[in-house]
C-alpha cells in the first residue's frame, strides 16, 4: 500500500478501536460516523518518510440541531483520546459523495 493509504488507514483503525464507525470510502460512511480524508502532505521528514494530516469528518444524521450536536458531543469525546488537534475542531456541513449534507465536526490531526 501507498504511504498515504497507510496514514488515513492507520487514522481509521484509531477511530475504530475508540468505537467510531470510521472509513475512507464515501460509500462506507456509517452515520453517525467518520469520514477520513487528506488534508494535506508535506515533503519527506530526515527520517524519509511523508507526513500526513488527515481531516476526520465526525457526521451525525440532519435530524435537528439538538440531536446532532449531542451525537457530534459524543464522536468528539469517543475521538479526543486517539486524535492528535492540529488545528481548532471545525462545525460546518459535509457532504459525501452521494449523500445530502451531514452536520459534522472536522478535527484536522496528524497521522503517525
């Protein structure tokens, strides 16, 4: 597998083990769940290798805003622990090939 395949599956498998539903495969979204997708990638480290950032989309079903803040609250809480924040957690609308818009929290984080 490519460098970029291991990073975000690495990114799932985390998510994973901490109970979020998570893939990198728009088709595969579980709601509510997590989307893992690029962010950006920097030139190779003195070390040789890339260095991944990922967005995780934490989304919740568009069932009222009540009810998808408390969903997104718990992803968040469940993703904290396994998640590095390079940036301040991002509330906007994701939508996934093939899907409607999703509340969702975007936590952009840098992959091992």
């Amino acid at each position: 597998m490519s460098t970029l395949t291991d990073a975000l599956d690495g990114v799932v498998d985390a998510l994973t083990a901490a109970g979020i539903a998570a893939t990198t495969n728009p088709a595969d979204i579980v709601v509510p769940g997590a989307w893992v997708i690029p962010h950006d990638i920097t030139e190779p480290t003195l070390c040789g290798g890339l260095t991944v950032r990922a967005d995780v989309c934490l989304v919740a079903p568009d069932n009222g805003t009540a009810n998808a803040i408390a969903i997104l609250g718990d992803l968040l809480d469940q993703a904290a622990p396994v998640l590095t924040f390079d940036e301040p957690v991002r509330s906007m609308a994701v939508t996934p090939p093939g899907l409607s818009a999703l509340p969702a929290l975007v936590i952009t984080t840098t992959t091992d």
